[in-house]
C-alpha cells in the first residue's frame, strides 16, 4: 500500500458506514494519474468482530478488498467474490518472512 485516501462517512449514523460513490470515484482516478490502482477500503467496527456484515458485502463488488479492524485492535481482510460473498485473506506483516 503506497496511498491512503480518506473519505468521510455519509451514513446518517454513526454505527454505519457508507461511502460516497461519487467522491470514491473521483479518489480513484486521482491514484490512477499518480500509477496508483485502488484496491479496496478499510473501516472499523468498534463495537463488533472483524466478520463482514451484510452491509458491508451487499456494498461491494466482486475483487474488491476489505480491511476491518475491531475495537481490540484484531484485524481481518477479505476479498470480495460475486453474488455478495467475501474470502477471508492470510493477512502478513512487513519484514515477515513471506516478503
């Protein structure tokens, strides 16, 4: 990961997340210009697991990726997969052996 872009939160509360499409577009082809390829989103779930809810799959499409941090600090990544379902990642960090 080589870009960070913050977006705010549309929802009208604060126990959602929704993502302005527009503004995610146009964060999207900003990267594009810089040789950059948005990969997905990341967002917590401060009062819950790490396990996608049902917002958080019927708001994705297939490729894209999630990252959900829980409140204990756990972490999780998925990759979404056609018809709503999502495949949990192996997630490794910086300097492990697998780089």
């Amino acid at each position: 990961m080589r870009a960070v872009e913050e977006l705010e939160n549309r929802a009208s509360s604060e126990a959602r997340f929704e993502l302005d499409p527009v503004r995610t577009v146009e964060a999207a082809r900003r990267r594009r210009r810089e040789g950059l390829e948005l990969l997905g989103a990341w967002h917590t779930h401060p009062m819950r697991s790490t396990a996608l809810s049902s917002h958080d799959l019927a708001g994705a499409s297939p490729g894209q990726l999630s990252i959900v941090v829980a409140a204990d600090g756990a972490l999780a990544a998925y990759e979404h997969t056609a018809h709503g379902g999502a495949a949990r990642l192996e997630l490794s960090t910086a300097g492990s052996a697998r780089d």
